[in-house]
C-alpha cells in the first residue's frame, strides 16, 4: 500500500542476507518477449532467474535463509 509514501506508490525492500565483505555478485538481466518484460539483477550462470525484478506491474526480491541444505 502507498498510504504513508509522498508519491502515493508502494515500496517494495529487498533483503538478500548477502555480507557486506561479499564482492557484488549481480548482473543486471532483461527478459522480453511478446507476453513479457521483466529487468532485474540475478547471480551470474543462473540464466532466467531474477533475484530481484520487475515487469511494470509487479515487482519481486529474493531473501537467502541461511540454512544448511546438505
């Protein structure tokens, strides 16, 4: 919701859980095609995926838990 931002827009906040020391690992992506036009940053070698995005009328962020997956 827009109620309490001056332009009347929604924010949207990302939080990647990336460190601070971490050299920056994204590269700025665009996909187009007829149904579609989406820009965004992903992590390079993972094509398609955009850990942060939007196509016009939606927007999207990526939040890494952490975990131990192995």
């Amino acid at each position: 919701s827009g109620e309490r931002t001056a332009s009347g827009a929604p924010l949207l906040a990302g939080d990647p859980h990336r460190f601070i020391e971490a050299p920056g690992v994204y590269q700025q992506i665009r996909l187009a095609c007829p149904a579609y036009d989406v820009v965004g940053l992903a992590v390079p070698g993972v094509p398609g995926i955009a850990h942060f995005g939007h196509g016009g009328l939606v927007a999207w962020a990526i939040t890494n838990a952490m975990a131990d997956y192995q």
